[in-house]
C-alpha cells in the first residue's frame, strides 16, 4: 500500500479519476497539474477539501520546482499521467506535445531519480514510478483479428503518438540504465464523466443537443477499442499497488466499435433521454455529416488485456452498453461543468472531428 502518491496531469480526464479514485482509497495525494486547456479543477470538487489531496499548479518541465514537491510531499510513488494527448492539436502545432511529453518525461525522471537515489534502502526497495501511455504508440493493426499485446513493436503514426512512443523508452531506459523501479501502462480509449469535449464522445452529445454537425472522419469504420475511465482508473492503480517492476500492462476495454457505431448509439440515448430536440432536429441521426479524413489515420487499434487479468486480476466493470449510457447522463445532468468549459478559451469548434 503506498500511502503518498503523486499524480502529474491529476487535474486531466483520466489523472482526475485517478485522484478521485486514490482518494476514495484512503491514499494521499499531491496533484500535480500545469492547468493547461484541458486540466479542470471543477473535476476534482469532492476530493478537493480532503486533508489527504495537496494541489500544486507546476509544469513537469520545470526541474527545480520538482525538486522542491518531491523533498516537501515526499512520495511513495509517482503516477505520471501529464501529456499533451490530442491527435489533431498534434498534427496542426506539434512542439507542445515534444516539450511535454518527452522534455517534460525526462526532467520528471530525472527528478524522480534524484529523490529515489536519496531515500533510505526500504524506502527505495519500495517506491515506484508509474508512466501512463497509450495504445497509440503500437500504430495500426493489421486485419480484423489482431490484437496489441505488450511485446508489439512501435509504429507511432502521429506525432502524438510518437511523441508517447518516445517517453515510454526513457522511462524503461531510466529503469535499465539508473535502476530506476519503472511500471508502464498502454491504455485503449477512454469515455466517462468528465471528458474535455474536444473528444469524440462528449463532443458528439453536446453538439446533438445543440442541434449542431456531428462530424465523423471518412466512412467513420475507424475501429477503437473502449475502455470506461473509472474502470482504467482501478486497473492503474491496481498496476502501481501490485504489478512487477519493469513490466508493462495493457489496459482495454473489451468493446470494440467503429467511430459510426459509437456515434449512431449516442444518437439513439439521446432520442431516449433527451427526446425534446433542438428547433429542426427530427432525429438526431440526422445531424451525423461526414467529413474528410485527418492525415495519418490509423484504422484499428484493439488491446489484449490478457496479462492484467491473468497476473492481477482486473477486469472492466463497465460493459460498452453501461458505460456510454452513464456518461451521456452524466452530461445531460451536469450542464453546470461543461458549460464552464465550453464559456472558457476552449469553444466547440474543433481542429479536427474524432478523438
């Protein structure tokens, strides 16, 4: 059990589930967060009172003030779950992603190692550093019966994903070079309650209530496989609190659907729990408009979670069924959240259409 964890990007989609989860399980927790366009603290409001939750507005990139969280918090472990993670922001300005993803892995290691390479030898015997990747970084799979294991090579497509590949080798080389005790996780993509809405998922919900365009990319038969993040928060914490060092753990949903499928069960919820359309709407099917396809689109991405369930007995609880039918009433109960995301920098109008 670690009792004091730090979470980097722990103001994010998934670092606040994480938080939130950690919390409810009694850990404490420094959250360490920039508080760029996605980062909400509004996500964080029934954890954030707690006498076990510290919150420190601090960029990864920045080294001494780092130095300065480790020797103040002085953490059990890390969960690094801080990344830039938008394809289409990637393709159309990709610095941010190779200033936070990779410089900003590597000065986190490196104050990492710093605080590890100090700590009396129980203590290092027992700290560990959990990097939180993507399924992205495998590329594109090939045939309909394929699966991403742990072992597949990379062949990053985006510069995201590229930039995600690059920060899973520095961490397992810090593990291999300086002995620092590493875990990594590739998750497949994430839906649920509090989802910037930039992201296929809520971006669909609040434009079909907005009686706006549902934008889908080329013939919309992109396979992704889902995986509902309160599910993907037990499975990393399970990963930290038992996983092996140096191993890696896929983390997946089980459900896999095309981007149309996604989007035409999102109209039929809608047409159930939200039946009094906007003016002009007589379905909301009818707002689905297909757009050009983004440079560089993988087809299918699917995990082999198989070692998560072998080795540490995690399964999602969240079938896609359950899942999406939380999340679009979740969205349709908290006007209040995204309405203060959307009257913030961020507006509806996307780079590009599909997460």
């Amino acid at each position: 059990m670690f009792k004091k964890i730090l979470v980097t990007g722990g103001a994010g989609f998934i670092g606040s589930a994480v938080v939130r989860h950690l919390i409810n399980e009694n850990h404490s927790v420094a959250n360490l967060d920039l508080l760029t366009y996605a980062g909400n603290t509004d996500s964080l409001a029934s954890v954030e009172n707690s006498s076990r939750y510290q919150f420190f507005k601090t960029d990864i990139g920045d080294g001494p003030a780092l130095d300065q969280i480790f020797m103040t918090f002085r953490p059990d472990a890390v969960m690094h779950l801080a990344a830039e993670s938008h394809v289409d922001r990637s393709i159309d300005g990709p610095a941010d992603f190779i200033r936070t993803n990779i410089v900003g892995t590597y000065t986190l290691l490196e104050a990492a190692r710093r605080y590890w390479s100090a700590l009396a030898p129980d203590a290092k015997n027992r700290f560990r550093f959990h990097h939180v990747s993507t399924d992205e970084v495998y590329g594109d799979l090939d045939g309909p019966d394929s699966l991403f294991t742990e072992t597949t090579p990379y062949a990053p497509s985006s510069p995201y994903s590229a930039s995600k590949a690059s920060s899973d080798h520095l961490v397992r080389a810090w593990q291999r070079t300086y002995g620092l005790p590493v875990l990594v996780t590739n998750c497949s993509n994430n839906y649920g309650p509090y989802h910037f809405p930039e992201k296929l998922i809520p971006h669909v919900i609040l434009n079909a209530i907005h009686g706006r365009p549902l934008p889908v990319y080329g013939d919309g038969l992109q396979v992704r496989d889902w995986l509902f993040v309160e599910d993907h928060a037990r499975a990393l914490c399970e990963v930290l609190c038992r996983g092996a060092v140096g191993e890696t753990y896929n983390i997946g949903g089980h459900n896999e659907k095309t981007n149309i499928e996604v989007v035409e069960t999102l109209c039929a919820l809608l047409e159930e729990l939200a039946p009094d359309k906007p003016a002009g709407v007589e379905r909301y099917r009818d707002l689905i408009t297909f757009v050009k396809d983004r440079p560089g689109h993988d087809l299918r991405y699917a995990i082999d979670a198989g070692k998560i369930a072998r080795e540490l007995g995690w399964q999602p609880h969240e079938t896609f069924e359950s899942g999406i039918r939380k999340t679009v009433e979740w969205y349709l109960q908290n006007k209040t959240w995204w309405q203060r995301v959307l009257n913030g920098q961020y507006r509806p109008e996307r780079l590009g259409q599909n997460a």
